[in-house]
C-alpha cells in the first residue's frame, strides 16, 4: 500500500524539527535561550537521540542529534517516537530530500495480517516538488517491501501478475504475459522447466511503457515466487524465509513505479519470470540438460540453482531488442552475502563507464552498491562434458562471479549490470524494519536520472 499522504506535508507550520550534529552540540547549545539550556541540561540531553523541548502552549521545539546531516536515516527512527503533530523542518534541500525520505520509510508499517500502531506525527517541509517526490520515491520503496513480505500462498506467479498488470494500469502501460505450456511454443524453455512442478503456473510478465523515441532501458527481476530446491531440496532453515526469492521481481517492480511516476524520458521494458521451484512428478532433475532460449544448452548440477535458469530466457529476450541498458535484480547466491554481507548490494556489469556512474548513483542517494568482479578464469568451472555449460560449479568459492560468469553468457549486445540482494532485513534499523528491503533501487534511479532526466 502507498505511504499515507498525511505523513509528509507542504508548508511552513508546526513545531520546529531542529537537526544537530552531536559534535556540534555544545556550540550550538551555547546560542540557544537560557530556558531552552536549561531544560536540556535538566534533561540530560547530550545531542544524541532526541528531546521535546516544552514551551508556554505545549511543544517549542524537538531537537534531534545525529551524527552527521549526509546521513541517509537522519528520522528513521525518530518519526515513531514524537507525539501526534506537525513538525516542520527548515534545513537545505539535499538534507531535507534524504530526511524527508527516511520519515517516511521510517514510518512504514506491513499491516496486512496484523493491526499496527499507525504513525500519527506529520512532517512539514517547505517545498511543494519535494514533498512531491519523496513521496514517490517512498511509495516505490514500500511497493518492493510489501511484495516481499507477503508469504507465498498470496504472492505466486499469478499474484505478481496481477500486482504488475495494476502498475500498467495506474501508468497508462501495456502489460503482457506468457503463462504456462505457451511458454515452451513461445520458445522460453527453462522458465518452464523450473516452474512446471507446481500447481501455479510458471509465466513471463512483460511491461513496456514510455515513448518509442526514447532510451530503451529494459530491467529484469528473478521472480522465483518460493523456492523449495526442487528435488535438491533445501534444508528447513534455508527455506524459511524463501518467500523472498521473488525479491528481484519486486525491486524491479518498485523501480519501474518510481521511473514512471517521475516520467522519465525513457523507453522502459521490465520483464519478470514468475515461477515456483516445487517438487513434485516432473519436476526436472539433477543431470538433465536443458536447451535455452538462446540456444546454448545447460547441464543442470543442481536444481537448488533456478534463478539463473528462470533470468537466462528472459535475458536473452530482452538483447534481442538492444537496449541502452539491461539492469537485473535477483535473490542469486549465498556467496554475495559472505563477501559483501546482507545490507550492501552486490553488482556485476560488463562495462565500466556504466559501473562507475552505479557507483557514483548511490553515492548521490545514499543508496550504497559494490562492484564485484567478471572474473574471467572462472568461467572454466561452468565447463560441462555433455552441454555448452552447467548451471553451477561443483566448486563452493567464488559462487557470486560464476553465478554472474552464467549470466554474462546470456547477453551479447547490450550493456548489462547484474544485482545479487538480499531483500530483506535481518536487523533493524533507523528506517529499515526487519523483513523485505529495497537494495540499489535508488542507485540505479540516480542514475538513470544523472543521464535523461
């Protein structure tokens, strides 16, 4: 659902919102009345945390200490802590977008199964736009949040279908999709073989929106609904939390909302396998060798190894049409969380002036990504002796860049960059409650802004 409205307002009243960096707070405790220093010494106040200053008719002011105002969470955590009320904040408007933001992500609540406490404090800003686009950017965060929290038995293949063909229908887009047996006359084999074991049919979603004159950007998210293993099933406490094995499908879903709601001058494709890893009579096996889309054949290893089955069909798809860029986003390897751990999104792209401007994206949004290798001596560990390639090494090392190594094989035209998340939350965070988390998303818009808006 869409971050209430009434959260963040335009205008110049309520209670003022006084941001201090911490090593800044005794100068500034200096310059303030004698009532106000006062009532903070009394209190305890240290410039860490935050302190309701009262004055003649209630609040004077809230005073909030943080450690530097570049901060990307400077009211994560703040917003549920103020009483009902409208706080107005005055600082410059770069600090004021990332506050703003991180209000309103502080405040979401996934509420569907179960009553939550709403925030009732409204944060007040100065500028009509910003208050504008931070919603939009917040409620494309929220969409990725909601669809990976929601537990598989309402988030299949033909949930996120509908979930996408809502979005086309909010933005004026054309939405499509291959369901089925169609999927093997439409020559998308590997999508099917993983996702015909389940009693939810396997599909590919299919977007497009924008002007054809436009830049075409195409993204693609690993919508692997619940992911079992297949019959290489996954132990108890590894498939717990696989409801969020669609978490590139909802990355890209809440990009695409955001691109579109700030109309981007972009052409824009998002094409999402949908399926469920299930177990059952014809699922496919361990050994078996499937043909791709593009034509190269796969020795499947393991069948625990889905994703990239699903994402190489739809990546060759989305060459065919030679995009400017190809941006995918999936829940791939345990290996990327080992190097990198589970709050700093790992990318792969074949071109480094792309890389570089990923980088300086998430520099602006404070929305940090790592560049991890192409590391080319490994693609001798996909090597099979009855395919063109297998699905995944023996080997354990290095499983995030031959996961990538696999990926690359399926895009020959465009320039690519490939995401391995987490999605999720384990800790929380000002701002960032535990369960399913948007990484990168705002890397990517900042850079997708920085070169066509």
């Amino acid at each position: 659902m869409p971050i209430s409205t009434e959260l963040l307002q335009a205008g110049q009243d309520g209670t003022p919102l006084i941001l201090i960096e911490t090593d800044q707070f005794e100068t500034w405790l200096a310059e303030q009345p004698a009532e106000r220093v006062r009532w903070l010494n009394a209190s305890g106040f240290k410039g860490k945390g935050h302190a309701l200053v009262p004055g003649d008719d209630g609040l004077s002011a809230v005073v909030v200490g943080v450690k530097s105002l570049r901060d990307a969470w400077l009211l994560g955590d703040v917003v549920n802590k103020l009483p009902a009320g409208r706080y107005h904040l005055d600082i410059d408007s770069e600090a004021r977008e990332r506050a703003a933001l991180s209000w309103l992500l502080g405040a979401y609540r996934f509420d569907r199964y179960k009553k939550a406490e709403p925030v009732e404090a409204t944060l007040v800003i100065d500028s009509p736009a910003q208050v504008e686009r931070v919603r939009k950017l917040a409620d494309g965060v929220a969409l990725v949040r909601d669809l990976v929290n929601t537990p598989a038995a309402d988030m299949m293949p033909e949930h996120l279908s509908e979930r996408m063909a809502d979005l086309a229908k909010t933005f004026g887009a054309e939405f499509t999709e291959i369901v089925g047996e169609d999927l093997l006359t439409r020559n998308y084999p590997t999508i099917h073989a993983v996702g015909r074991a389940s009693v939810h049919a396997p599909r590919l979603l299919d977007l497009r929106w924008g002007d054809e004159n436009h830049p075409k950007i195409t993204l693609v998210g690993k919508g692997v609904c619940f992911d079992s293993g297949g019959l290489d099933l996954k132990p108890a406490s590894n498939m717990r939390l696989m409801k969020k094995d669609m978490g590139g499908a909802a990355h890209v879903l809440g990009l695409a909302q955001m691109i579109m709601a700030l109309n981007l001058p972009i052409q824009l494709r998002v094409l999402i396998p949908a399926v469920e890893n299930a177990v059952a009579g014809n699922a496919f096996r361990p050994g078996d060798v499937l043909t791709t889309r593009k034509g190269l054949t796969v020795e499947v290893d393991n069948t625990d190894a889905e994703g990239r089955l699903v994402l190489c069909d739809a990546l060759a798809e989305a060459d065919t049409e030679n995009p400017e860029l190809i941006v995918d986003f999936a829940t791939l390897t345990g290996a990327a969380r080992v190097a990198l751990g589970t709050e700093l999104p790992g990318f792969f792209c074949d071109q480094d002036d792309v890389a570089r401007e990923l980088v300086e994206g998430g520099k602006a949004s404070q929305d940090p990504v790592w560049q991890l290798p192409l590391f080319e001596q490994y693609e001798d560990m996909l090597k099979s002796d009855i395919a063109d390639l297998v699905n995944c090494p023996v080997s354990p090392f290095g499983g995030a860049i031959t996961a990538g190594l696999y990926l690359k094989r399926f895009v020959d035209n465009s320039p690519w960059v490939h995401f391995d998340i987490m999605a999720w939350n384990q800790r929380a965070l000002p701002g960032r409650p535990v369960g399913g988390e948007a990484f990168g998303v705002r890397a990517v818009l900042a850079m997708l802004e920085a070169r066509y808006a």
